[in-house]
C-alpha cells in the first residue's frame, strides 16, 4: 500500500479507531472512525477505520440480538461471551496497530459491511 502519512501518524490514527469502541457514548463511538475516514488520506488508515467501523456495526447487531434473547434467559451466556469479545478484540487490535503498522488489522467473524 501508499504510504502517506508517516508511521507515528499512522499508528496513533490506527489506534484511535480500533479503540473508538471504548468510548462511552454511541455516537462518538462510531463517529471516531468516520471522521478518521473522512479526513485521512492514508490507505492503511482508512482501511483500519473501516474495519472498525464493521466491527461497531457488527457488534451493535449482537448485542441487540443477545438483549432481545435474554429475555427469555437463553441470550445471557451470549452477553458474556459478547462482553468479552467486545474488550478483547479491540485490544488486540491496538496491539497489532502499534506493532505492525503497515498492516490492517481484521476483526475474525465480521460481516465486513464497508
């Protein structure tokens, strides 16, 4: 891929996205990775940010299904395992940004939307 932005730059953005995730409100949640998008010029980068961006939408659909699950007490183990994938991911995530920056990092078992 072009490189554009030099690898400092592109870690930072890199990790910004993925770790948009933990982020308290739902917009800004998402909204992170969009204006990274957006406003970056950087293949990697774009590419990181709209894996995160499948990642949020991805895991926004889960929850709504283990929520609508739990009410009849078979979604909450889904809860657990959503809860922990939900942390764990991202953070991996992160962690291949930071040391691998060159490469995009993929979320395994997304439906890939973007």
């Amino acid at each position: 891929m072009h490189s554009t932005e030099d690898s400092g730059t592109r870690k930072i953005l890199s990790c910004v996205s993925h770790g948009s995730i933990f982020f308290n409100t739902l917009v800004l949640s998402i909204g992170v990775p969009i204006v990274i998008l957006l406003v970056s010029n950087d293949a990697v980068i774009k590419e990181s940010a709209k894996e995160a961006i499948n990642f949020h939408l991805n895991m926004w659909v889960w929850w709504i299904i283990a929520g609508i699950l739990a009410w009849v007490l078979i979604g909450i183990p889904l809860l657990v395992v959503l809860g922990i994938v939900n942390f764990i991911m991202p953070v991996f995530a992160i962690f291949n940004s930071l040391t691998n920056p060159n490469n995009v990092f993929r979320y395994p078992f997304i439906l890939r939307v973007f």
